[in-house]
C-alpha cells in the first residue's frame, strides 16, 4: 500500500491513475487493461484528475471494482484493494493491478486494446499489438505470409535437401507444394516468415530483419577499432554455422591443467557446444516482427555478447528458463532447428550449457532481459582450471 500524501505530491505518473468515486465502469476496466498489459500499478478511486480528494461514499464500490475486473476485462484480473484515510476525513480506494501474465488484456465490450504510457492509457500499434499477442502465445508472427510471394522465391535445392536428408522423406515435385503447406512454410500460395528463413531465395529482400552481424572489436567496449566484421543474410542453418566459424577464427586457445590431469590441455576462449546453443537459442526465441534490427554478436578482448531483438515469451521468465522450462515464441523455427541437428531435442539446452560451465571451470553466462531485448554476455575462461 502506497502512502497517500506521497502519492498526492507526485500526482499521476506511469504506475499511479486518479479516478473519480462517479467513475464509469469501462472507464475503470481501461485504465486496468492498460496497466494489466503494461508493468502494473495502482488506480486510486476518489480523486479527481486535478488532484482534489473528493473520496468515496458507495459502500458497494470495492465489490463493483471486483466485478469489473472480472467480467469486463478479458482474461479477468485479480485486483488487491487498500483503504486510504485522507487528512479530510475522507476515504480514497486504491486499486492495485499487477502486471499481467496472460498478455494481451483488453476491454471486453468495446474488444479494445490499451497500454500505459505516461500520464494516459492508449490503444497499442499493431506492431505492439502483433508483440502482445505473440506473448501470450495467441499469434505467431512467423507463420504469417509475405505478400507478393510465391513458389517462385522458394530456394528448391534447398528445401530437396532438407526433405531427403533431414526428414527422410522422398522428394516429388507434386507432393513438394503440398509439403510446404503442410509444414506452415507457405499459406494459400506465398512463402511465410519461417519459410524465408529456412528456404527463401534471397530472404534479405523478403525479410531485412533476417542474418545476424558479427563484430569482433578490440579493446573492452564497441568505441574500440573493428578488427573484423561480416554482416549475413543466410539461411538460418548457414547464418549459424557461420557466425560459430566467426567465433572459433577470433579466438585463441588457452593452455590449462585440469584436476587430476599433469598434462596441460588446450582449449579454446570459449566452449563452442555453448556458443552454437546461445547462438540458436536466439534464432529460435527472437521476434521476428520487429524490423530494421538483426541478431548480433560482439566479440572484445574479455567476453562476447549476444543480441537478440525481442523480449522473452510471456509466459517465460530466465528462471524458469534455466531450470529446464521450454516455451518458443517460434515453434516451427525450433522444429526446423532441430531437424537440423542445431539444438536440443527436449529443453535442456540452457541447462546443458550451465553443467559444461561448471565441469570446464568458466563463469556461467550472463543474462539481461528487459522489454525490447535479451542480453547474453559470455566471459572468457582465464588462468588454469
């Protein structure tokens, strides 16, 4: 429970929403909408916008709240609710939404969208619409079609390939189109984002977004001199691979004595079991419906960092992601991944790659996560183990 006074010298912000006790009811469900779909905050009923306590006198009010949260807001929220004691002797209801779980939130009656930003609640873009409901798993972008597609763009040595060698299936021309479709690689006739990503012919005019850029920078930050470079637009299999060679040709090998072996054994700066699983992982997890933004990949002299576009699933936290729990924003990418051999078949990745840090003696990788990207910051191993 936030203090009051506090709250009245602040006025209204990003978290903190003035109502007055003769509020409408769908007015009250955006305002809970819009924070329920952004980081959570508090509604306090019986103030005026400019300030002014005025309270409440409906003894019915907390139980009117409960219910518009219930039934006017889709997926319903559940509210904490705290009485407030103004120096006028009036009482002020503070209504506590927690950040939602189950993104996107919306009014029901009006089937409207809305987010905080500020001092007011507004209907997201429909980037940031695509966004929430990729989140809450309703919709996923990579399965959308690109218009002006078709099987003309369609890369067919490769997707050959790809059937025979990693799905053991015969290739015919006849059944091919029927294979794509099937497999969410083309919709009624054009190719989707995961099927130019796997099997476009220059996907970079189908996609910009798709690739990854590779920096290798002397020194400790990116203000340093680039000593390499490659910037690639490659099927997503290719795209990997490459930046994996990009890493092992800027590396060097470290000479170090194991417990319980007298001989000295070479390794390399970084395990490169780990870097492919990172570097896939984000393939596979980042948003694709963000544009103008690759994957990137950064090397210094004491660490790497990986970027990938894009917050985590909704549903997905780093915790729960760490102790073996799998969500993908692109499942049929993941699928494909796997066919290729490039990840790991039933969630264990991340924790694979926290049981090789330890057996190797290098710190684990770090992880920053916020609204609009992940951070993975890998360290080099140093002295002996």
């Amino acid at each position: 429970m936030k203090d009051l006074t506090l709250i009245l010298e602040q006025g209204e912000d990003h978290i903190t929403e003035f109502k007055s006790g003769r509020f409408h009811n769908e007015s009250l469900a955006k305002e809970a909408v819009a924070f329920a779909n952004s980081r959570g905050g508090s509604i306090f009923i019986g103030i005026e916008d400019d300030g002014v306590v005025t309270g409440i006198d409906d003894k019915t009010v907390e139980e009117r709240v409960i219910n518009i949260c219930r039934n006017l807001i889709e997926p319903s929220v559940l509210p904490e609710i705290f009485y407030h004691q103004h120096s006028s002797g009036k009482k002020v209801l503070e209504v506590v939404i927690p950040k939602g779980l189950f993104k996107p939130y919306k009014v029901k009656g009006q089937n409207r969208f809305y987010v905080r930003v500020g001092t007011v609640s507004i209907e997201p873009s429909m980037p940031e619409l695509i966004r929430f409901l990729q989140s809450g798993g309703l919709y996923h972008f990579e399965i959308t079609a690109l218009p002006g597609t078709s099987a003309a763009n369609v890369d067919w040595l490769r997707f050959r390939e790809y059937c025979q060698t990693y799905r053991k299936i015969e290739f015919e021309e006849h059944s091919a189109h029927q294979f794509l479709e099937n497999w969410q690689l083309m919709h009624n006739g054009q190719m989707t984002v995961v099927g130019a990503l796997f099997f476009g012919l220059n996907a970079e005019r189908l996609l910009p977004q798709c690739g990854i850029q590779l920096f290798r920078f002397i020194g400790l930050d990116s203000t340093g001199a680039i000593a390499d470079q490659k910037e690639l637009s490659a099927p997503i299999p290719e795209s990997i691979e490459a930046a994996v060679k990009f890493v092992q040709f800027n590396s060097a090998m470290r000479g170090v004595f194991i417990e319980g072996n007298p001989h000295r054994t070479d390794l390399p700066d970084y395990d490169f079991f780990v870097i492919r699983e990172l570097i896939t992982n984000a393939f596979c997890h980042r948003d694709w419906s963000i544009f103008g933004q690759k994957i990137r990949l950064s090397l210094f002299d004491d660490r790497l960092e990986l970027f990938s576009p894009g917050a985590l699933p909704n549903t997905l936290t780093l915790e729960n992601a760490l102790a073996g729990v799998s969500f993908y924003r692109n499942p049929n990418i993941a699928q494909l991944c796997r066919d290729y051999g490039l990840v790991e078949k039933a969630g264990r990745g991340l924790q694979k790659i926290i049981a090789i840090c330890k057996q190797l003696g290098l710190p684990n990788p770090e992880f920053q996560c916020d609204s609009t990207f992940i951070k993975t910051t890998v360290y080099k191993a140093t002295g002996a183990i």
